[in-house]
C-alpha cells in the first residue's frame, strides 16, 4: 500500500476547515507570530519616542515600515521565521531576529539593541497570546454565538402563543408555549455574552520574574511600572502588576469557563431541540439533496444538531482543561503553559462549528402544529393541577368542606387519562363555589399555559 499525500489530522483543519478559517487568522502559529512582532515592534517605537537610554525617535516613515512588518504579515515572514527558528531552537528569539533585520534594512541599527529590551520571552508571548484570544473571540466567537441568540429570540417571539405539553421528568406536565420555551434560553446565554463581553484581557510586562530587575538595573530613576501600564494598555490590553515570570491566566481561565459554560447550554438546547423532533413538536424541512440514511430512504435526521453536540462537548472539554491547567504554574515558572495555549484555537474551533450547525438547524425546523395540539388534547389529566389548586382557595376561602383536595386529584388522575367529559363532570361534583366551578369547566389544557406567553416580553427588560 503506498503512502498517503501528506493529510490534516484534525477534522478543523480537514473536513471542516471552511467553517473555521477565521480562527487562523488569530489562532494559528502565524498568527502569535505576527502578534510577536506587533508587541516586539511597539515595544521598541515605545522606547525610541521616549528617547530612553539617549535613543533618538524614528521618523513617522521609519515607523510606518516598521508596522507594516505587521499589517503586511504573510508568506514571506512565515518562511523567514522558520529558518531564523531552525537556527535559535526559539520562537520568539526568531521573531526579535526577524525585526533586528527590518531596523537594518531601514538604517536604525543604532537602536537595535532596544529589540526586546529588558523582556523575557513570556512577556510577549503574553502579550500575544492576549491580542490574538480577544480578537478571535470578539470579531468571531461572539459574533456567531449572537447570531444563535438572536435566531432562538426571534423564535421565542414568534412561538410565543404557541401552546406546548411540557414534560418534567419526560412525564406530561403543566403546559408551556414553544416561544417561552426559546426565550429560557434566550435569557441564559444573554447573561453569559454580557460576561464574555466584560472578559479582561491581562497583560504583564515585568521581566524574567515580573520584578522590573533588568529595567532598574539599566535606569534606576524611571518609574517602570508606569512605563509598563502604559505600554501594556496601549496595546488595549488591561495590566497585571503583580505575576511571576509569566502573566498568571487567571483571565484566560475565567475566559474559558465562561465559554465552556455557554457550551454546555447550547448542548442542553440541542439535545432538547432533539427531543423535540423525535416527539414530532418541531418538524424538519427536506433539503434538496440532502440524504437522511444509506438505506432508509424516507429519514430526515437532526445532524445539526447531533453535530453541534460533539463539537461543544469537545470544545468544553479542551477549554475546561485549559482553565484547570494554566492557572498552575511551577514557582516563578514552567513551560506547561506553552503548550496548552497551543490549542486554545482548537477548542474555539469546536465551539464556533457547533455554533454554524445550530444556526443552520434552525433553519431547517419546524413547527408541527397538529401533534402539539393533538398531545394538549390527550393529556386532560393535567388540570389536576389547576383543579387541586383552586380547592384549596375555596377552602381558604370558606367556600368549601373538602379535606385533601391533593388526595382527590391524585386519586383520579394519577397514571391515569382522563378526558374533557370526565373531568367536567368531576368539577361539577365539586363542593366550590359556582365562580370557581365555571373557571374550571371552560379551562382547557391548551389555555392552561398560565403567563408564558407575557414571560418572553422579559427579554426586554
């Protein structure tokens, strides 16, 4: 058997690259690497316009180069870095490298040695790795989780008068609407965007041990914490004073909870909206030559949403992992840290193809309309509930002698169904009064949905 071509192992990167391109533009090796030399380039137009250690400032033209090694990231700096890292075995002394050799080409050579000054690796790669995870996240992952949410609320509105058996326990239970039902999870996940949204994306800028040692040792007289607030946050980052060698990623942990959380609601609406397929209360649009089953010709299957599923569990595992690893660090320092933030892009990956299929399923359901109506008019029993609770304000009331109203309605309709003649005849039997009589005699249980239908209008306010 001969070899194969050389192929992607991770499906993110093979059958389903098209749906998570945009991570690479911030989650790939590339993309820390341009993110390298941003921070690397700043650091030293920081440097050089404060005239610091008797540097002069670069012309705007000089500096304007300099940032295009950034807005003009591509191809050729990518293969520059690999043979600058074949030689140093070091990624980020790569990209200081790789800058040193833009101030040559540029006739700056007298600030050279301003090229990474007084910083250890982890100081950019924090930086870095900060730029990239709040741009992946705010210009792609939020982006796509709003689109779910303003797709489940505009379901929430437009299903809000529609009347739905709910089942707690998978038993039938106290109607609901299929609006009030998307509005549930219109609510929670709204609640995490605002979280996500209010991320605080930490950077340190301190030296080998977060200590400005290096920084005093070469000019004692400057306030280096200000000079390191300063840089950090006008990188839009926020600062982090006190750390060891590394930024502690406490932000990234919190971060990706928050995500994993967001998750693991969406697999809780997917498995639901599952349910509620099998059930037949949604129903799914054919798609043009879309195939349900190899055999079985007549099945539409809800691979949607089966597919969100997976990538959410994947993705809140690779995340929660994440969260549980980088917040431990060794004393002042190890490298675990390296290679796990490696697949931060893996785990954003999963999440942002879960939430494609969602949107797409959504698309590609339902209503069904006649079995809702049909499982309403079969479960008659559930009025018990309205039935027992209306007793017992008669008693409170002083207009009834019934002792257990909870024993009577148990007594006829448990593990029982009961149909509209039935229950009629049992409230006209009813020792309550004949307001509470005719209250009971026209409620129905597709009218028993109680406020459900006003509850979605909280999603405004």
């Amino acid at each position: 058997m001969s070899p194969l071509p050389e192929q992607p192992i991770s499906p993110l990167d093979g059958r389903y690259r098209a749906a998570v391109t945009e991570l690479g533009e911030h989650l790939s090796e590339a993309g820390l690497n341009r993110a390298r030399v941003r921070v690397e380039v700043e650091w030293l137009l920081y440097l050089t316009e404060h005239e610091l250690f008797g540097s002069h400032r670069v012309t705007a033209e000089q500096a304007r180069q300099l940032r295009a090694l950034v807005s003009d990231f591509g191809q050729d700096e990518i293969d520059e870095l690999a043979r600058l890292e074949a030689t140093t075995r070091h990624d980020v002394k790569a990209v200081e490298y790789l800058v040193r050799g833009k101030l040559t080409e540029l006739g700056l050579t007298d600030v050279a040695e301003l090229t990474h000054f007084a910083c250890t690796s982890e100081d950019i790669n924090n930086l870095s790795y900060a730029l990239t995870i709040s741009e992946a996240v705010r210009e792609i992952w939020l982006p796509k989780f709003t689109v779910v949410i303003n797709a489940l609320r505009e379901r929430a509105i437009a299903h809000r008068d529609v009347a739905m058996l709910a089942h707690t326990h998978g038993q039938p239970a106290t109607p609901t609407t299929v609006g009030k039902e998307f509005a549930v999870f219109v609510h929670r996940l709204e609640r995490l965007v605002s979280q996500v949204e209010a991320t605080e994306y930490l950077g340190k800028f301190s030296g080998a041990t977060g200590t400005f040692a290096a920084h005093v040792a070469a000019d004692p007289s400057q306030d280096w914490p200000a000079i390191s607030r300063e840089f950090v946050t006008s990188l839009g980052l926020d600062w982090n004073p006190l750390t060891t060698q590394i930024e502690s990623h406490d932000w990234q942990a919190e971060l990706y909870s928050k995500i994993s959380h967001a998750n693991r609601i969406l697999h809780n609406l997917c498995t639901d909206i599952w349910t509620y397929i099998s059930m037949g209360y949604f129903t799914q649009i054919p798609q043009a030559g879309a195939t349900g089953s190899s055999t079985m010709p007549h099945k539409i299957n809800p691979i949607r949403f089966e597919n969100a599923e997976a990538n959410l569990e994947l993705s809140s595992a690779l995340l929660e992992s994440l969260a549980a690893t980088l917040v431990t660090s060794r004393l002042q320092r190890d490298l675990t840290d390296s290679t796990t933030q490696r697949n931060v892009g893996v785990a954003l990956g999963h999440s942002i193809l879960a939430l494609d299929n969602i949107t797409r399923g959504l698309g590609e359901i339902a209503i069904g309309k006649d079995k809702l109506a049909s499982d309403l008019e079969g479960n008659w029993e559930i009025l018990g509930e309205a039935i027992q609770t209306v007793i017992r304000a008669e008693i409170t009331a002083g207009r009834s002698s019934i002792s257990d109203p909870y024993a009577m309605l148990k007594e006829l309709t448990r593990g029982k169904r009961i149909g509209q003649t039935e229950l009629v005849a049992f409230i006209d039997a009813l020792d309550i009064g004949d307001d509470a009589k005719a209250s009971l005699r026209v409620l129905t249980p597709a009218a028993y949905a109680g406020l459900a239908s006003q509850l979605v209008d909280y999603l405004d306010r």
